[in-house]
C-alpha cells in the first residue's frame, strides 16, 4: 500500500492546490515511517518570497514536527526535481531519501553537478509524466 | 560614509549576536538606497531549522518590507561566502549586488562553480579577516 506512488500522489495534490492558487505547481509530502509529517506547496506568489518554494517549508515543517532540525528516516516526495536552493537545504538536513516525479533539466540542481547529503538516497521518474503535466499546462494557460 | 564597509560592519554586529547565543556566527544586512531594510544572523539551532541562515531570512524580510518578492536596487552584505541554498535563494531574488566578507572554500557557493543572477554583482573580501576570524573562533571555542 505505502508505495512511491501512493505518496507521489498526495505530492501531486499539492501540487494541484498550488495551480488553483495560480502558482507554479509544485508539491511535495515528507513521510516518516509511513506517516506524512509535512505537505506543502510552492507560495512564492502568495507569499511574495522567492525562498517559498514546497520542499522549503516542508523541510521547516518536518523539523518543527519531529523537534530536531536533521530529517533522519524522512523521505520527502516532490513533484518536480528541486533547485539549487533546495538541493542545498535537502543537504543541510541529511534526508534520507528524495523521491522526484519530473526531471527539471533547466533549474533542477542535478545538471548543476550538486549533489544531495551522501547518506540521502535519490529516486528519480516516479509519476513522471502526470508531475511534468501539470506543470507543462499551468505555463501553457499563462501564454 | 555609505561605504561597504560601513554596512559589513553592521552584518558583523550580526554575526557577534550569533556567537552570544552559540549559533555559527555568521550575519548579514540588505540594503535599499542606503538605508537598512532587514538585518539577520544564523538561527539554525535556536530555531532548529537547517534553512534559518542568515540570508534566507534576510531575503524574506526585505521581500515582506518590500511588498514584492524581487530585491531590484538591493544590496546583501553578508559575513561569510552563501552556501549553495543561499546562492540558489539570491539568485531567485534577482538582488542586485551581494558583498561577501570572508571567502567559504568548502561550503560556498563559488567553488561550487555556481553563479548568482546575471544581473547580480559581487564582491568579496570586505572586512574579510574580522569575518574570518568571528568563524575561527568560534569553532575554536567548540574544541
């Protein structure tokens, strides 16, 4: 039952209230032993803040829940693979594990030659194309 | 009067209010027109939160005085080099001009081979070795 996607989607529901909210639809859950203890959604608009993207508040959320600031047994789902930004706070938390749906070959910080902290494992492409979809059709409904 | 260092000097105070409550103590400033719309320290362990550095904040904060989330004709003054969640975050912001003190080789952003928003200007080495030092001792301290 707890399989990548089952948590992909919840991701992707977030992602979906972002695109209501008319903000770039990005989602993402942190589960810890099969418990989701933070979702969130990109607000970078709502907000006014370029540091409001879902993986950085879901990364503060977590860390208030679980009352220390290192995500040890979490795995954060994410729609769309993180940026630079993120990957850098993804680091700083020693996550065990980043589960991406889309690959974001422009902004995402894989082709930036970053990588995450060594003990955090990386899945890449699971529901791939419903993650890059979404996105695709927000940017397409805004020309 | 206006002078970089004038301002480092103020991101320095920041970095001092870290120290006192045993945080790395790293601070920074952002700056409009010469005048002062945030200034910030390292918060990481008061808040446990890896993504409390003093940048992240500080962008915030000038966003949220701002009412708008991008830091044309700002400048960031800041202790020590951004590190790659940092960097990612200013390049976002689209800040203007970032003055770095004391160079991170290890952790910043530039060995990184990262860059900042075309439109950002940088530069480093301001008050460098008070900036250097404030880290140095600080880690002495923890031996």
């Amino acid at each position: 039952m707890f399989t990548d996607e089952y948590f992909m989607k919840m991701a992707l529901n977030e992602a979906e209230t972002a695109f209501e909210k008319d903000e770039v639809p990005i989602g993402c859950v942190i589960v810890s032993n099969n418990r989701v203890i933070a979702r969130s959604h990109n607000l970078t608009e709502t907000l006014n803040d370029v540091t409001a993207h879902a993986e950085m508040q879901a990364i503060t959320s977590a860390a208030n829940f679980l009352g220390g600031k290192y995500l040890i047994n979490c795995t954060l789902y994410v729609t769309l693979e993180p940026c630079v930004m993120c990957s850098g706070a993804l680091s700083w938390s020693q996550i065990s594990k980043v589960v991406i749906g889309a690959r974001d070959e422009q902004r995402g910080f894989i082709n930036k030659n970053l990588t995450l902290h060594p003990k955090t494992e990386i899945v890449t492409g699971v529901m791939e194309n419903e993650c890059s979809s979404i996105v695709k059709e927000f940017f397409k409904s805004k020309r």
